[in-house]
C-alpha cells in the first residue's frame, strides 16, 4: 500500500507537504450536503454529535479523505495522457 502524502523540498530548503487528491466531484457534493445534513440535526437535537458533520465538510473541502488512503481508494478520475515522442 502506497501512502498519497508527498514530501518535497523545494529551492529554498524548505519542506512542503502535497496530498494527492482522491476524491471526485460528486464525492464532494455528497460529503458536502451530508456534512451540513449532520450539523442541522445535530443543532436541532441539541446534541454534540453535530460536530461529527464537520468531517465530511472538511474533507470535501480539501479534495482528500485520509480513510480512502487506508483502504486504498479513489473516487477521482485517473486523466491519460500520452508520453511525448522524443
């Protein structure tokens, strides 16, 4: 299993951090409106579990769900593309 999380350093030293994204739009959208679904009934009850409706938002937000790299899944779309001719 490989892990998404890449380490680069760039022309001034310094460490960057890149996630490969791994979610799709649809995805997104459904993490989006269940995240909100989440906090609504979660501010309607007035209950704490309202605050789990955060997790789906934000990773919507960053194109990246950490529990996909776990499980070794990807809803985004692999683009081909073609090796250029030398």
């Amino acid at each position: 299993m490989s892990i998404s999380i890449r380490i680069l350093v760039n022309s001034n030293n310094r460490k960057e951090i890149f996630m490969k994204a791994n979610i799709s739009s649809v995805d997104r959208i459904i993490r989006l409106i269940l995240g909100t679904v989440i906090i609504a009934l979660g501010l309607y009850f007035q209950s704490w579990w309202g605050v789990i409706g955060a997790i789906p938002i934000i990773t919507a937000l960053v194109n990246y769900c950490p529990a996909y790299t776990l499980i070794g899944v990807s809803t985004k779309a692999k683009i081909k593309t073609e090796k250029l001719k030398g």
